[in-house]
C-alpha cells in the first residue's frame, strides 16, 4: 500500500490527473491506463484491481515520462526501471 501511496504521489507531482474507476466493462482498459484528455495526463484506474494490478497500472504509465528532473525515492525509482526493462 506504501508503494500505492508513493506512485500516486509521484504522478501528481507530474500534475497527472488520476481517476480511480469501475472499469469492469472495459475490455480495452480492464486494469486501466494512460490517456489524455484536452491537453492533460490522466491515468485511469481500476478501482476493483488489486493493489498488485493498481502498482503496474500506475507504473505502466509513470515510466512514459521523463522523471530524471524529480526526486523518486530510490526503491521507487527501482520497480519503475523493472517496468522498463520488462516493457522492453
């Protein structure tokens, strides 16, 4: 849960909006995802997912910009480097 906490920090510290929502009939977006809407970051995220699901929506979506110009605490800054690797 701290690390929930720590990447929704994160993301509205980049000023992106996050929507917490029942995504359940959306195939598209079943466990949520990055978009934007009128010039502005949204991460939807399905509130019925695990916390599990919640982390890698969120960091999906976090590791798509440029975070070398904040401070991400370093445990934080690790599982987003995984994200990375693992999209790659």
């Amino acid at each position: 849960m701290v690390i929930l906490s720590h990447l929704e920090a994160l993301a509205e510290s980049l000023e992106i909006n996050l929507r917490y929502e029942d995504l359940e009939g959306e195939t598209a977006f079943a466990s949520g995802g990055l978009c934007r809407i009128k010039n502005q970051y949204v991460i939807f995220v399905n509130d019925r997912a695990s916390i599990k699901e919640k982390i890698q929506t969120l960091a999906k979506a976090l590791i798509r910009f440029d975070l070398t110009r904040v401070y991400v605490k370093p445990a934080l800054r690790d599982l987003l480097e995984q994200e990375k690797g693992d999209r790659a």
